[in-house]
C-alpha cells in the first residue's frame, strides 16, 4: 500500500522545465547564442581597445573607472541603434543582449552609468580613440 502511495506521488510530480530561468544563469545561458549582437560580441578584438586606452588611466589615482569594455560595448551601441547616450543606458539596464554584449556575465538591473561618463570617456579617449572605435565598427 504505500509503496502504491509513493508511485502516485512520483507521477504526480511536476517535472522540471529545462527552459525555466533560474537567478543563478549567467547571460550566456540565457540568451539566444544567434542574436546578432551575441554573435558581433565576438567577432569584436575587445584587447585591442583595452591595449589603446590603458594609457588613458591610472591605476593608482582617482576613483576606479568604469571597465572600457562597458564604456566601447555602449558607444557601439549607441551609434548601432542611433540612440542618445541617455536612451543606451537605459536599454542597456532592461536588454540582456545590450548587456553580454558590454561584458556582463549576469543581469543587472541598475544603469552601468551615468549618461554623462560617456561624454567623459569620449573626452578621455579623444579623437583618436573615437577614430578606433569607428574603425572597428566599419571592420564588422
């Protein structure tokens, strides 16, 4: 008899869905590996403005700055969809894409930053790191 009750049990278990997000995936698992901007991710020689900017900062004064990665991903962004400065930010913060794209391993709900550091990074960069980012934009 109770061998009979624990079958029923089993059986009426809900299976597990393997298509459920869990909090603990990163971005990767969860996103479509054939999106245009998850495919463009990697196509990108992300070293290469890692490499040219590093000279533009200074690890032992002011504040940590924002990953160059996150700071090139949106500027990219931002001339790939036509959107302002304010409007990428935004998105990025609601689009899992935007955000794995920029170098996020799991999603976070909050601004990657103010709208007004990508002015500073612009600044920062100057003509000639904008000149590479178009580059690199043109080459993919």
């Amino acid at each position: 008899m109770f061998k009979n009750i624990a079958n029923k049990e089993t059986m009426l278990a809900k299976k597990k869905d393997e298509n459920q997000l869990t909090f603990n995936q990163t971005i990767e698992e969860q996103v479509n590996q054939k999106h245009p901007l998850f495919v463009l991710s990697h196509t990108i020689d992300w070293k290469k403005f890692e490499r040219a900017f590093e000279k533009h900062y200074s690890k032992t004064n002011g504040c940590t700055a924002k990953p160059i990665r996150l700071m090139v991903g949106l500027l990219i962004l931002k001339h790939l969809r036509n959107q302002s400065d304010e409007v990428v930010v935004e998105q990025w913060q609601e689009n899992l894409y935007y955000q794995y794209f920029c170098g996020e391993k799991v999603f976070t709900p909050k601004p990657p930053c103010e709208a007004s550091e990508l002015v500073h990074f612009r600044h920062r960069i100057g003509e000639e790191g904008m000149e590479l980012i178009l580059q690199e934009s043109i080459r993919i």
